[in-house]
C-alpha cells in the first residue's frame, strides 16, 4: 500500500497492520503452530496481545469458547488410548483370517513359513505404525486418519488420490469381514441341513442383511458404536481363552477322527514343512489373503477426530495392539499345527486301534482318503478347525460373530471418516455432498450410506479368497505413502517437522515403502498396476486444479531444499551463450493493472526463464486498487497461470526504484538480464520531470548492460481507471465485507488469444547481439503464436538486395532461426513524405525553445527556466536522424499493416539529444500501428550462436 508523505505514523501503522494476518487467521489457518507473534516492520509488537487462554482456544478451533465448560450436553464423545485405538485395532486385526483362514495357511505354508508371513507383515504394519506415530505427533489430527496425515505431510497431490483409495479399501474390508460373517452362518445352516437358496446365494443373504445391521449400529453414533466394540472384546478374549483350554482336553474319538489329538511332537514335525495343494498353493498367495488381517492398525488413527489425546492415544495404542496380536498370531498358527493333522476322514471306521490300547495319530489310518483326496476334515479340508479344538464350539462360534462383526464394524464408521475429510477439503468435484456432518459428533451419515452401497456390491462376490487379494493391496498402497510421507518428511529438514514420537527411523520409513509396494506386485500385479493407474490418474487431475490449499507439506520443504541447491550449484557454473535465456524485469506496477505487459513477457518466459513483476511504490503514486498488497498480487499472477515472482519496492522516482530493483533482485544466476517497460504515452502531457525520470531510466539500463523492451499498445497499456470503476460499482451493490473484491479482474488481453497465420515483423536496424531476433524465435515456440510467420525486414541497397538478403537467410539458418521471410529495405534513405515530416514537427511544437533569433543570454536564460525543451540548434543538428524514424515508421506502416506484432531496433539514448525529441522518436516510430509494437536493443552481448561449443 502506498503511503503518502502527510500520513501520521499511526495511520501508517495501521495499514501495515491490516495488510499482515492477524494473529487470530494465522492459528485458524495453521492449527499445528503453538503460538504465533506478528511484529510490524519496526520491530513493534502488536497492540492489542490475546491472553494465553485466547490462544490456546483460538489453536484448538474443537472448543467452543466459554460455553464449552458451561454446556457439556453440546461436547462430543470422545475416546482414550484404550478403547479408542488399542481395543479398536485389535479388533480389527482379530478378524475373519483369523477364525477361518488362518489353519488352513498352516496347513499350505507349514508352520515356519506361515509365521514368516505372519512376521513379514508385523514387520511391514509396525514400520508403519512408527511412521503413522510419528506423523500424528507433529501437530494436532483432526478426524480423516490417514487421509490427513498424507494430505498434510505430503500435500494435496498424493493426499487426494490416497484419500480415495483408503476410503475404497475400507469399504472392501467391511465387505471382507461381513462375508466371513455370512460363511460361517451358512456353515450353521448346512450343520443342520438348513439352506435359505445354495450355498453362494446363503452368503449373499446373509451378508446384505448384516451390512445393514451394520449401517444401523453406526448411524446411531459413536457411543452406541464404541459400547457394541468394547462387548466383542469381551466375547472375543472369552473364545480365546476357550480355544487355549481346549488344546490341553484329551481329544474324544469324534474329535481324533477329524484330525484332533492334542500337543503331539510327530505333528508338529509334520506340520512344520509347507505342503502346497491347489491353485492357491503359493507362499505370495498365502500372504495376500492372510494380509488382511494386519490391516486394522490404522482403525484408531481413522477416528483421530474422536480421541482425547491423539497425539499420545496413537502411539501407544496401536503399538501395545501390534503387540499382542502378532503373539496370538503366532500361538494360535504354531498350537493348531501341533494339534491338528492336515488330512482326516472324521470316520470312526479309520480307527485301527485294538480295545483302545492306541491313542496317538498312528492309530488311525487315513490314508484312503488322503490317496482320493476325499479327506472332509483336517487343518487343508476345512475352515472350522478352531471350533473343533476348543473346549466348547459354540463359543469360538461367538468369537467367529465377534471378529468379524467388530472389525467390518470398525471399517463402516472408518471409511465415511476418512471420505468425509477428503469431501469437505474440496479436492475433487462432485463429492461435496458427502461431507456434510449431523450431530455434535458431526457424522458423515452420506458417507455410511455410499460406503453400504459399496460393500454390498463386493459381498454380492461372496467368495472371501477373491476380496482378500484386493483389499491387500490397496492397503500396502496406503501404507506405502504414509511410510513415504513419513520418509520425505523428515529428509526435508523443515523446521516444521517436530513430532515428539522419537521411535522411528527415516530409513526405515523408506524400507517400508519399498517393501510394501513390491508386495504389491508380487501378490497381485494386475492389482497394482489398476491401483498405480488411478493414483498417477488422480494425482495428474489434482496437480493439474492445483486447488488452493496449503497445508505445509513436506513437498513445498522439498522444493525450497531443491531449489536452494540448484542455485547454489548454478552460481559457480559460468555464463555461456548457448545457455542465454531472456531474464526479465517488467516494470508492471501492480501486475493486474498492466495485463497486456505481463502476458506478453510470459508468452516468451513461461517455463524457461525468469520472469518479475516490478511494483515501484513511490510517495506520489495514489494506487485505485484496493488489494494492492503481496499476497494479493501473487495470488492474480496464479489464476492467470503467470509464472512470475512480484517485487514491490519503495522508491523516490522510477529511476531510483529501477536502479536499485536491477541491481538486488534475482539470486545468484537467477537475476535479470532485460529491463521491460510500458510506453509512456501521456509523454506529451505529463511534468518535464516525470519524462526525464522515464527517459533517465533507459539510459541507466544501458549503462548497467542490461537489454531493453519497450511495449506500446494501441489502447494503452494502464486498466486502472477501468478497475477503479469496476470497484466503486460493485463496492455501490455489495456489503462492506466483500467490497474489498475486485470483479472481473482477469481481463482478457490480445496475447492470451490465438495469432493464427498473422506475421511477426521484425525491423533489424542495428545488431544487437541476437536479442531481437531470439524473442519472436522463443514467441513461435508458444502455442497461441505457432502458425505466425516471422518476417525480417534489413536496409540495403538496390544493387545488391538479392546478394544481402542471401547473406542474412543463410546467417539466420546458421543460427537455427525458422524465418519465413527476409525482405531487404532499399528504400529507407528516402526523405520521409512533408506531410508526415510535418505532422513530426508539429507534435515537438510545444518543447521547442526557438531560440533561433535570440541573444545567447536570453537562450541561457530561457534553458535555465526550461531545461527540457529542444532548441533550434538541436533540432536542426539532430534532423537527419529525425528524418529516418519518420521515415522508418511509414516502411513499418506499409509492410505490416496485418501483423500480429512488430519488433524496431530501440534507438540508444544520446546525451546530446533532448528528453522530449527522444521520447519523439519512440513515438514516431511506434505510431499508427494497429497491432501491439515493441521497441526492443539487447546490451550488445551475443545470444545466438552457430557454434556447437
């Protein structure tokens, strides 16, 4: 913002204050920072200071002011470690692979391969259960689980597409444990010989019916969810305990017919060496349908909005839940291959033993229906292996209820929370609707209804093996992101990254995520190649929207490190001219203010080189834009997908400021080489000063050796009056809060609109260096300019015009320029025509001094009181060159009267010509254009080379 000279320092205060945030939106916006101080430009606190309860309310936006300890009817539910994460992912894990797979991958794998796979993926879980602790520590998680952790660590651009993608899989592993559900009630139902269709159609039934139970239970809250957990814990230790006891019962004939005989060290022997059988029988296979069952350690991170403490309930819950599971794993896997026999009749007839003198496994032969492979019974022939080894069935029948209930229960609340999170961050189109929240728990009820509709679809499958390859390998995508998330994090080196779980590793995080995507791969390539397909899909759709978010993701860190480096590395390379890239300063004033000069810079800068925008803030200057400010700037820039830094600086005059902007902006090689400009085309009518200050600032340039581009358009350069119209109407038809909003502010410009077959006119007086030449060649690299044809138009003589435009073809075809055309002008020696001469003298009128019949002291006199004006002596001495611009300028009106843009070789200020006739030239030589016209002189360094070195 602009200050004027008479503003008291109070009033300069305040808009210093009001153009920096507040306190307040700083912790609103950025919940992670613990505190957060605003000093103005002199080192001066803030007036106003919130008291420490105001902040920490104010960085908890979950409380609700004074009425939260007042009205504790309004407060949520809210969970500890206990039965918030540990109860929670150790239901979850205990689920369905347990129950009804587990044996059976005893009974392929053996028992040291079935705990290899049992070990590799604790292994891959608690990699990620660090990394899950230590993202969950730095800062405060709000609900969305590991969508927000992502999101927030990495950014939008892997945090959408994995936010999907979780979502999805927690939906498939509710349909995963509900079919493990609905089998073992058909298995009831064909026990007593009650079948509702057939057996796959039994699944269907049942499973439809339970979801809904299901979607029930979880509509009706969290509290009413938890209780319904925490009475599945119980059942579940109760079946445990049962299944331990019923190991050590001294197995009835029944149970020795169906392969049961106790602790036996000849089975356990047995057991111990994989035994593959069908086209299951593979070790990735094996570890693809028992994967699932690892998957419930994000169960507490996936209602992090509804804990008290997450930062400590998530550590230590899922880690004590790890923990404990993987040592029931192991012992149910390693007690049951040591009980049970792989094969086995369940007929008494198989007993061979005498008066029941033989109880061991070698008094029963079951090698009849081992040779048919007609064997019903056994850890390979059947699921139900833990309910005949337990001390009384119908209870691990209830554990059976229990797991699978708990854990396709924990996956419905889960997966409407993390797409909940997802739809309200605003990230894809379209799924909004979902994020809406009812209750004082705020519950995603559109989110259960998508995520039954999606289970039902996969339980109409009704076959567990073909769900559990799926679910596997979208959580070994999820988890590879986070342990990625967790990895780049902390290579990064940000400040920000602070998580107060010290137990993990940066290496072990990466290990982790390349160990779970080639698990991917290996379990279900197809899969993962699907999976990879819609990520990459997702993440091109939200790098492309880039929506406007910004979490502080370690990706920005990333990016500033990089970019740090490069420029670093970059400082010690030297200059070369093949590496010669057109680095501007465009003096645009507040960008939106001169679109037409910004596009145009952009059109040739865009994506390779540098490119700001230079915002002089001087004394005088009254700015009509109310959101002249920084941030406000940069953000135009944005939308306008201009790629450009925006520097204002403060300055007496233009020269001043342009002086000082040449010399300090850029960093190392990343500096400017070219100084762009807009035609001043009020020369005629501004102060002498104001002129002199413009024209001053050309010359300096030069004297830096910096390239100069002059832009003049035909209606001007300058929209502040139109934005300043445009404001006070719509400031007239709105309230106070949205008047500081400018409507319309992306005006559309002649260079964001395609040239089609229009030409490029390019005058080449002087040599330059090549600048001249290199500007249209990078301007036909652009989209909106390919069909434009590129003319060069050179002086020459009639004689020889054939031989020099030769010569000029061939030097530009050394140079790799694609020129349509060289066209040599013979005739620019020409006196311009007396009506154009005259029109010429006329405009110079007015700052003539005509001191022509004058005494010397009266024309002292009169230059002392009017220094810029022109005298008869220079003018006269100064006319041959007049003569050529005037006459330049009708060769230039002539040839390119269809042009799409014209490019003249920039006069060089002399000292011995006056400001005004200076400015006169430009004018000249610009006028009566219809088409954009660009005065351009590089600083006489070569840009262009036809030499490989």
């Amino acid at each position: 913002m602009n200050l004027t000279s008479d503003q008291t320092s109070e009033q300069r205060d305040s808009r210093q204050d009001s153009r920096r945030p507040s306190i307040y939106s700083a912790i609103d916006t950025v919940p992670q920072l613990d505190f957060y101080i605003n000093a103005t430009a002199t080192g001066r606190l803030r007036r106003s200071r919130p008291s420490l309860e105001v902040l920490r309310k104010a960085a908890d936006p979950t409380q609700d002011g004074a009425k939260a300890g007042r009205n504790t009817a309004a407060q949520p539910v809210r969970f500890g470690w206990v039965t918030g994460v540990m109860i929670r992912c150790m239901l979850n894990i205990w689920g369905v692979i347990m129950f009804l797979r587990l044996s059976w991958i005893t009974s392929q794998a053996g028992i040291l391969l079935t705990w290899l796979i049992i070990l590799m993926s604790v292994a891959v879980t608690s990699i990620t259960a660090l990394s899950v602790s230590a993202i969950s520590t730095n800062g405060k998680v709000y609900s969305g689980g590991a969508y927000f952790m992502i999101s927030r660590t990495l950014g939008p651009e892997l945090g959408g597409p994995i936010g999907l993608v979780f979502s999805f899989a927690n939906a498939l592993a509710c349909a995963l444990n509900t079919v493990g559900f609905a089998e073992t009630v058909r298995d009831l139902l064909k026990e007593y010989n009650a079948v509702i269709v057939d057996p796959v159609n039994d699944v269907r039934i049942v499973g439809v019916a339970t979801v809904t139970m299901l979607l029930l239970i979880s509509l009706a809250g969290m509290e009413w969810e938890s209780k319904t957990q925490v009475l599945f814990f119980a059942i579940l230790m109760v079946s445990f305990v049962n299944y331990i006891v019923g190991t050590f019962i001294p197995p009835t004939p029944q149970k020795q017919a169906m392969g049961f005989f106790g602790y036996n060290g000849e089975i356990f022997v047995t057991n111990l060496m994989p035994d593959w059988r069908g086209p299951e029988g593979d070790f990735f296979q094996m570890f693809a349908i028992f994967f699932p069952s690892a998957i419930g350690i994000l169960s507490g991170a996936n209602i992090c909005g509804d804990l008290k403490d997450p930062e400590k309930a998530i550590p230590k819950g899922t880690l004590s839940a790890i923990f404990w599971t993987t040592v029931s794993y192991l012992g149910i896997s390693s007690t049951v291959g040591a009980c049970v026999l792989r094969d086995a009749s369940g007929s008494l007839n198989d007993s061979i033993s005498v008066n029941g003198s033989c109880k061991g496994p070698g008094c029963w032969d079951f090698s009849p229906c081992e040779a048919n492979q007609t064997c019903n019974y056994g850890l390979a022939n059947t699921f139900q292996i833990l309910t005949m080894v337990s001390g009384f069935g119908p209870l691990i029948t209830a554990g059976i209820f229990s797991a699978t209930l708990s854990s396709a229960l924990a996956f419905m609340v889960s997966a409407p929370k993390v797409f909940q999170c997802l739809c309200r961050d605003n990230i894809y189109p379209y799924i909004g609707f979902f994020g809406k929240g009812y209750g004082k728990n705020q519950e995603p009820l559109r989110a259960y209804v998508l995520t039954y509709f999606i289970a039902v679809a996969f339980i109409l499958i009704a076959e567990l093996n073909v769900i559990a390859p799926l679910i596997s390998n979208f959580f070994l995508c999820s988890y590879a992101l986070i342990n990625f998330s967790c990895f780049h994090a902390s290579i990064t080196n940000s400040p920000g990254w602070r998580p107060s779980f010290r137990y993990y590793s940066r290496w072990t995080a990466l290990f982790g995520a390349v160990i779970s995507v080639v698990l991917m791969f290996l379990l279900t390539w197809w899969a993962a190649l699907v999976t990879f397909s819609l990520i990459f899909f997702l993440l091109g759709y939200v790098t492309y929207k880039k929506p406007a978010v910004n979490w502080g993701s370690s990706m920005q860190a990333g990016t500033y490190n990089m970019a740090l480096s490069y420029s670093v590395s970059l400082s010690g390379v030297e200059d070369h001219v093949k590496n010669f890239r057109p680095q501007c300063l465009v003096l645009t004033g507040p960008p939106n203010v001169r679109p037409a000069l910004v596009d145009f810079v952009s059109s040739f800068t865009k994506n390779i080189s540098l490119m700001i925008c230079g915002d002089i803030l001087m004394d005088n200057d009254k700015s009509v834009v109310p959101q002249h400010n920084t941030e406000a700037l940069v953000k135009w820039l944005n939308r306008r997908k201009v790629r450009s830094f925006y520097t204002p600086f403060a300055g007496a005059s233009l020269r001043e400021g342009t002086h000082s902007l040449l010399q300090a902006t850029g960093l190392g090689k990343l500096k400017p080489n070219t100084l762009v400009m807009g035609f001043k085309t009020n020369w005629q009518e501004c102060t002498p000063h104001s002129l002199e200050d413009y024209i001053t600032t050309v010359n300096d340039t030069f004297d830096l050796n910096y390239g100069v581009c002059i832009l003049r358009m035909m209606d001007g350069l300058d929209i502040s009056e139109e934005i300043e119209c445009e404001v006070k109407c719509f400031t007239f038809t709105t309230d106070d809060a949205a008047s500081d909003e400018v409507p319309n502010e992306q005006t559309r410009t002649v260079f964001q609109t395609k040239q089609g077959k229009k030409t490029i006119d390019v005058y080449w007086i002087s040599d330059d260096g090549g600048l001249t030449l290199l500007v249209p060649y990078l301007l036909t690299r652009r989209k909106r300019w390919r069909q434009s044809k590129v003319r060069v138009f050179i002086v020459g003589d009639q004689q020889n015009m054939e031989q020099q435009r030769k010569e000029m073809v061939s030097l530009l075809r050394k140079f790799r320029l694609d020129v349509h055309d060289v066209i040599v002008m013979t005739d620019s020696e020409r006196p311009p025509l007396s009506k154009n001469m005259k029109r010429f003298e006329e405009t110079l009128e007015p700052f003539r001094l005509k001191d022509g019949l004058k005494e010397e002291a009266a024309v002292q006199e009169l230059r002392k009181d009017c220094p810029w004006k022109v005298s008869d002596k220079e003018l006269e001495s100064l006319k041959p060159k007049s003569e050529k611009k005037v006459r330049l300028n009708e060769i230039i009106r002539r040839n390119s009267k269809h042009a799409a843009l014209v490019l003249v070789s920039l006069p060089v200020p002399r000292t011995d010509c006056p400001s005004v006739l200076y400015m006169a030239w430009l004018d000249t030589l610009t006028g009566g254009l219809h088409c954009p016209a660009l005065l351009i002189r590089g600083n006489q360094q070569n840009v262009l080379t036809f030499y490989c070195q």
